[in-house]
C-alpha cells in the first residue's frame, strides 16, 4: 500500500509549524470554511510534480511575515519501502540572479534532486476541489491540466515532455518577437517542439484509451465518461505514424513564423488540446449537463483513473478530496466511500460537517481544525 505515514509544514500559509501523524488510515479533516483544511491537502499536492491544486505563485505560499521560505516534508511508504520526500521555495540569495522566478526544489531521502518532477515516480497522488466543479464549462486550459495529470499516472515522464515541449515553444517565442532569429536555429527549435509535442500527445492518446476502457468495465454507482481529446497531433497519430506527424508539425511551425511573431504566441501545437467529455447513458458534452451531474462524472473518472493507476503504478494513489462530499446526496456519498474502501486508496477528505462522514468511522483518522489548533476527533 502507498500512503502518507506522517506530514510536517513549516512556514506554510497558514502553519508555521505543523506536524501530523496518520499512519496507514485515512484521513477526515473536519471545521469551519478558513480553519486550514484545504491548506493542508496542497501542502500534500507539493509532494507531487506541478504547481499544487490551487497552481499558486510559489512565493505566495509562504506565511505572511514568515523570514524563511515555505517547507513540506512527508514520510511516504511505497512499494519500495519508507521514502522521505521535501519540497520547498528555494531561499532567494540562492537564486542565480535577483530577478530570478521563484524556484520549488525537492528531496528525496535527504537528497536534493534536480527537479520535483521526479516525485512522480515515487508517489501518484489525484485531487478533486471545488474549483474544479466548473472544469467542463470553463476554457480548455484546466482539462487539459487535468488530462495531463491523468496522463502523468499512466506515464510518469509525461510531465518531463510536457516541460520540455513548452520550455522550447518560448525559446521559440522570444526569437520571433526579436525578428531577427537565425532561420537554421529556428529550424532546430521547431524540431525539438515537434519531437516532445508528438511525445506528448502520444502519452495523451495511450493514457485515454486506457482510461475510456477502465471506465466501460468499472462497476461504479458514478456515471461512466465518453472520453475523446480534441487536438491535432492526437488526431494526427490516429492515422498516421508518429514520424510523419512529427514532420508535418515541424512544416506547419515553419509556416506559421509570421503569424507567431506578430501574435507572440504560437498557434498550433498540444498546448491547445482539449479534454472532450460526455455523459455516456445520455450521450450529452458534460458541459450541458447538470451541476450534480458535472460532480458525479469527474468523480467517475477519478476513481477510474485511481483503479487504473493501481494497475500501472503497483500501488493506488494519493486522493485528495476537498468538500467532495458536501455536495453528494446520503445515497451517493455511501457509494463514493464504498468505492474509495475497495480502490484502497489512502484518501484525504474535508468538510465543515463531521457528520457528512459517519460511514468512515473506524475507517479512518478524524482530526477538527478549530482556533489555529488540530485536534484528534
């Protein structure tokens, strides 16, 4: 089994110092709207590659008026045995320059590593907060972050490409906007874009049809997903070799260098993919769905994806689930513990009511936020 076995924040938003020890249970965190619950899932986000469930500027993490940087350290049992895993802001004096972004950096059992991307092969963790309950009728930008999380479970260097493919569509970007690029050195970007995009969406179609058929053969009380990506390296691979695509994708950067460099952004390529999702016994797009309907389908697709990672990872993920179960009529709220039971997942859950949870007593380790403090419930 994979859980969090203990987790210690310093610094980080509203915590100065925070320990907690769980063990192998599940967790129900449990107070009023502020008390910190939601604090505590993303300082567990920062365990995994990415930018955390809120996707904040790192630098706004920290505790107001706190004069060290934000830390989160947890002691992780995988597969493989007891891991240490740290994440931080990295001090400013040991930026390169003052003007320098601000950097996260990880730590693998004492050691620093060269990018938090690698948590991903030591840990899988899915969440699912309120913010996401508008992620089928907003703009393509947050499915697609979601698929790319889906995709990284499946796929553990998906996140490595992702960066790759977007670190050189800026280099690509800025010498455009210069006008005075080298057309041989932008030949060269354009292949290097073209060989991490094609990887990209290739990860992205394998880890779709993997998914769409968890969901098809799954038994859950949820709604089952139709599951298509909308984009044209994607559609591309359907038909053709990944080779050729990457060729034709290299002719149309070539073609579009005008309309880029006067746009400053670069108008093809996966980074404009979409997550298409419809609700299969209606055959209805998720976004004319109701509310309740748009909750139970991306509560569908998480607990398939979890199953899927077993498969894939060995081991289920990490879940973190904000007010999921707030929102869930008795009835539902019983099928999603029953399932989250048999996944066995290690799951983190809050909400402002304890007794939303009464089907988790001794099934898990309650704790209430009240007044700065936590107790054990």
């Amino acid at each position: 089994m994979l859980y969090v076995d203990r987790v210690m924040l310093n610094n980080f938003r509203s915590y100065e110092k925070m320990e907690l020890n769980v063990g192998a249970n599940s967790v129900v965190l449990t107070g009023a709207n502020g008390a910190g619950k939601t604090n505590l899932l993303e300082a567990l986000s920062f365990l995994s590659p990415g930018r955390g469930l809120r996707r904040a500027k790192l630098s706004d993490v920290n505790k107001i008026g706190a004069t060290s940087p934000w830390a989160v350290a947890g002691r992780v049992m995988t597969p493989d045995g007891m891991r240490q895993l740290g994440s931080g802001l990295l001090p400013r004096h040991e930026l390169a320059m003052e003007t320098s972004p601000d950097r996260r950096i990880g730590r693998l059992d004492g050691e620093n590593l060269s990018s938090p991307g690698a948590f991903g092969d030591i840990l899988q963790i899915a969440w699912l907060t309120p913010q996401m309950d508008r992620l089928f009728i907003e703009g393509p930008s947050g499915r697609r972050r979601f698929l790319d999380r889906l995709v990284a479970a499946y796929h553990p260097s998906h996140n490595r490409e992702v960066n790759a493919y977007e670190k050189v569509m800026r280099e690509r970007g800025r010498l455009l906007l210069d006008g005075h690029a080298d057309p041989v050195w932008l030949t060269s970007l354009e292949k290097r874009m073209a060989e991490h995009g094609v990887a990209v969406a290739a990860a992205r179609l394998d880890a779709i049809q993997k998914l769409s058929q968890a969901i098809m053969e799954s038994q859950s009380a949820f709604p089952g997903a139709v599951l298509t990506i909308g984009g044209e390296l994607e559609e591309d691979l359907t038909v053709r070799p990944a080779v050729d695509v990457e060729g034709a994708f290299c002719e149309r950067l070539f073609g579009t260098r005008a309309i880029d460099a006067k746009s400053g952004r670069t108008s093809i390529g996966p980074h404009k993919t979409d997550l298409l999702v419809r609700h299969a016994d209606k055959n209805m797009p998720a976004e004319l769905c109701s509310t309740g309907e748009q909750k139970a389908l991306l509560i569908g697709i998480t607990l398939a994806s979890a199953r899927l990672s077993t498969i894939q990872f060995g081991a289920p993920p990490l879940l973190l689930l904000d007010e999921v179960a707030a929102h869930l009529d008795e009835k539902r709220r019983g099928f999603l513990f029953e399932e989250l039971e048999e996944i066995g997942s290690q799951v983190w859950l809050t909400g402002t009511d304890k007794s939303l949870f009464e089907q988790m007593e001794n099934k898990a380790k309650f704790f209430h936020f009240e007044g700065g403090k936590i107790n054990v419930n």
